[in-house]
C-alpha cells in the first residue's frame, strides 16, 4: 500500500503558531489553529476542512484550544485578551481583559470549567468559566514571559514554560505557589499533555524530553540532530513528531530515537505540530501559513488500542 498524500489546509495569510487537536468525541474529533492573522480557525480532523473562522480578535492570535467535549474553543491574542468562543457556533461567550499580550490559554481537563491564561505580563491565571466574573486565581508574578500553560494532575497543578527563560515551572492551585521547577538548558518552546493526561512531552533546543505526569519524572530524552521548535508523543505506538527550524517534519521512535520518517513541503520553519487523538495522523502549522495533515508508513499505521 502505498503512502497517503499530505492534506494541506489553506485559509491562514500569515504564520501558525498553534495548533491543537481535540479528543476524540461523538462527532469526530476537530482541530483548531492560531496564526498572526488573528484569525483561529475550526477544522474537522480527518480532512481538514474548514469549519469556520472565530472573528473578533485586533491583533495577532498566539494560542488555539479545544476543550475536552470540543464544545467551547479559547485563545489568546495580542489584543491583549483571552477569548472563549461557542465552538459548533462561532459566537464569543466570553471575554477576559489582560494587561499585556497573551501567548498561551489551556482548558482544565474535568469538567472544562477553568481556563489558565499566561502572557507577557508574566502571571499566571485561572478562570472559573462558571463564575466569569469573579477575579482569577493569581500565580506568583514569573521572571519572565509565560509561553505555555498546561493543566495536570487532575486539574491541581499547572505546568508552564517561558519566553527565553529556561526551565518548567510546576504551580500547585490549592497553595498557588510554585511547587518544583524542572531545569532545562535552554527555553522550552512546546509542552504537550497527551490525550490520556498520562504523558507530558517538551521541546528545548535540541532536546525532546517524555515525563510521566503523574509524577513529573522524566522516562526519557532524545537529542536530535536539528533544533526543535514543538514535538508530540503517541505512546500507543511508542512514537514521536518533531519539528522546527529544517522546515521538515520529523517521526522518530520513541525507544531508540531514530528517525523513521522525514516529511518535507513546507516552506518555512514548523512551529506546531501535534499527533490526531486517533494517532493514525499529525499535523504540522508553519511560518508559511499553511497546516499540513502526514499520514505514517501504512506499516506504522496500527490502530490505537
């Protein structure tokens, strides 16, 4: 059998800089992007189709989510807000102001309830979408920029990594202070909880690092030969995706490192990439403005149990 040709969604005019897929749900699963355009975007999965463009924001959107039933979609934009809009709709449900631009927005995990937002103002917040209103839960003011924010174990902590500043930082929401901070030798550019919430996975520099996320210890790292900007990791198939500055989009095994595929057509750096809930694809956003869906080798292509 032979490879499946890439499906290249169109429809962005300048770079990606998020993308993120949703569980799997009832009706599919969904993807949605973030792109200097300021203009996110809703896809379906599989195919890529367009589903509709979340319109509102005045400034460049660094982040995209879904939450977990793929019902409500959040970002966070330049224009110095975090959003969280009617996914199936389009329509913006809410709108929370920040101070500075904002470059990352998570939903928790249970119940979809909270939202954590971080940005350049260098704090951390988390939002009860049940309670818009009331004022977030503040994290201690970083040392730098926010550039990632993850819920984890059972929605109690948020992970986040920094804008050209080393290290993970690990925050307990029941003290809101900074419990452990997981060194690195350079920034992190990507943090990825996988699906099940079992895994974390991070890019810095060269280096792509697997945690279990339960307890936050690291099971493996691979250094790989080109700097790497965002990776993902499939543990069904003991697999992951990287790419970044090459333009190319990479898979490696997850044992040995070795790369067992090397995707090229984009046109510019990969800033985003992340596995499909199905782990029978992945897709990669780029500084050409355009996502691409790679189907591995049909010999890779096991079903997920």
């Amino acid at each position: 059998m032979s490879k499946r040709v890439p499906i290249v969604c169109h429809g962005h005019t300048r770079p990606i800089v998020e993308i993120n897929y949703s569980q799997n749900t009832p009706e599919g699963y969904f993807l949605a992007s973030a792109s200097k355009d300021g203009k996110p975007m809703l896809r379906h999965g599989e195919n890529g189709d367009w589903y509709g463009t979340f319109e509102g924001h005045k400034g460049a959107v660094w982040a995209c989510v879904l939450d977990t039933p793929a019902l409500k979609c959040a970002t966070g934009s330049a224009d110095f807000t975090a959003r969280v809009w009617d996914a199936c709709g389009g329509s913006q449900l809410q709108e929370f102001q920040h101070n500075h631009i904002v470059r990352c927005v998570n939903f928790s995990f249970h119940g979809s309830n909270k939202l954590v937002t971080g940005g350049m103002e260098r704090i951390v917040r988390v939002y009860d979408l049940e309670k818009p209103e009331a004022d977030p839960l503040r994290l201690p003011v970083a040392q730098a920029g926010i550039r990632s924010v993850n819920f984890i174990q059972n929605d109690n902590l948020v992970i986040c990594s920094y804008v050209d500043k080393p290290g993970v930082g690990v925050y307990d929401l029941r003290s809101l202070q900074l419990s452990q901070t997981i060194d690195t030798t350079t920034s992190v550019t990507s943090i990825e909880v996988s699906f099940d919430q079992q895994h974390v996975t991070t890019a810095e520099g060269a280096y792509v690092r697997f945690f279990d996320a339960a307890t936050l210890q690291q099971l493996k790292q691979h250094k790989l030969t080109t700097p790497t900007e965002s990776a993902s990791y499939c543990a069904a198939k003991r697999k992951f995706v990287a790419g970044g500055e090459d333009m190319w989009v990479h898979l490696y095994d997850y044992d040995t490192g070795q790369e067992l595929e090397c995707n090229k057509g984009h046109h510019g750096p990969v800033h985003t990439i992340r596995w499909a809930p199905t782990y029978d694809a992945y897709a990669s956003g780029s500084e050409d403005g355009t996502i691409r869906i790679w189907f591995p080798d049909s010999t890779e292509a096991a079903a997920a149990p």
